[in-house]
C-alpha cells in the first residue's frame, strides 16, 4: 500500500504570520508604541490584573487596551468603566487565538494618538495563542494558584516564550496545594530568563512589581 502524502502547511503558514509579526512590530517601533501580549488561562484574574496595573501606570504613561473573545464585550466594558482608558472588544469568530494580522486589524481600530503602550489581552487558553507571534514586544502571562503549579509542565510552549509570569491569587495558596517554589523551578526549566512575579489582583498585593517591570520595559524600549 503506497504511503498517504503529508504536506507540511503548518510552518508556512507560521512562517508567514512571523513575517507579518515582524512587520508590524517595526512599524509600531516608528509610532513609539509598545505592544504587550497578555496570555493565560480563563479565570487567571487578567482583567483583574489588567485593572489594577492600568491604574498604576495611566499617569505616567498613556494607555489603551484590546480585549480579545470568541464573542461578548464584558471584558472591555470592564476596563473602560475601571480605569477610562481606551478599550475595544475583539470578536475572533470562534478562533482561539489572535496573530499578527488579527492584531493589526484590531489596531486600527485603537485611538493611538499619543498612546505609550497597548496591551492586548488574548483569547483565553494555553495552546493556541502561545503558537502565534502577534506582534508585540513582549509576552506575559498569568498562571494562578488554583490551576496548581504544574502547568509550566503541561504547557511547555506558553511558558517558554513569555519573558514574565505573573502568578495571580496568592490570598488562596493556605487552601491549595501549590508549591510556589517548585513552580518557579518549572518555569525556569522552560524558560530560564522568565521573570516571576507573585500577586493578589483582588487586594492589590505584589501588583506594583508587574506594573513597574512594565514601565521600564516601556521606557526602555523607547530609548532604543
């Protein structure tokens, strides 16, 4: 019996989109606007987070957000009524990722005069979006405690391509069973030069190291 034949679409098309990643990140660099990757699983807290590092930094540097779903505006509203910074709502159609075209598009529709940084919030999942370069400067994500420390185990693509993790709920570690350093030797095993930082988005603990890790990233990223 002959061999059935495999073509391999998956690096073409992943070749194409860093094309367009790359492309865009440049033109961004000539505009002076820094472009984060926000990732993680659904119920992390990145809203949350979201909220209270904007709130931090909207005075010193201006903002704008996109938020990405397979469908409903919740989370933009959110941060609109939080924060009032500029926030849109990004429908994917049912996709569970964005890449770098997605994002352009998205850009487009982002009030960017004068805007320092845009954080785009994407699709919520730990496959998917870690596999498209979308353009930005920077990925992050937020593990938190209840998804349990093993997921940079489970994980391995996410986490080795985000230059910071922020864990998230750290009120609740007394009633789980997460190690926090076991899980800092996880990441650093797919990612050695991952920074980790610990958080509490719902009272505010540890939320001042992500938001000034990410305006020195701005800062100096604009001094380049």
């Amino acid at each position: 019996m002959d061999q059935v034949k495999i073509i391999e679409i998956k690096k073409s098309i992943f070749a194409n989109n860093d094309q367009d990643a790359e492309k865009l990140r440049k033109e961004l660099k000539v505009k002076g606007v820094y472009l984060l990757n926000l990732m993680s699983s659904p119920g992390s807290g990145k809203t949350t987070t979201l909220i209270q590092t904007i709130n931090r930094l909207k005075d010193k540097i201006k903002i704008a957000v996109m938020e990405a779903d397979i469908d409903s505006d919740v989370d933009a509203i959110k941060i609109k009524e939080a924060t009032g910074i500029p926030s849109i709502q990004l429908h994917t159609g049912g996709m569970c990722h964005l890449d770098a075209e997605m994002t352009r598009q998205g850009l487009d529709n982002v009030p960017m005069e004068g805007v320092d940084l845009v954080i785009l919030e994407n699709v919520g999942n730990l496959v998917c979006p870690a596999e498209f370069d979308t353009g930005a400067v920077r990925n992050a994500m937020i593990l938190s405690v209840p998804e349990g420390e093993d997921k940079p185990l489970k994980y391995p693509l996410m986490f080795s391509i985000c230059d910071v993790v922020v864990i998230n709920k750290m009120d609740v570690l007394p009633y789980f069973d997460f190690n926090l350093e076991k899980c800092k030797e996880y990441i650093h095993m797919r990612n050695p030069k991952a920074q980790v930082i610990p958080i509490c988005a719902k009272t505010g603990e540890g939320v001042d190291a992500f938001a000034a890790w990410l305006l020195n990233q701005v800062q100096e990223w604009k001094k380049q």
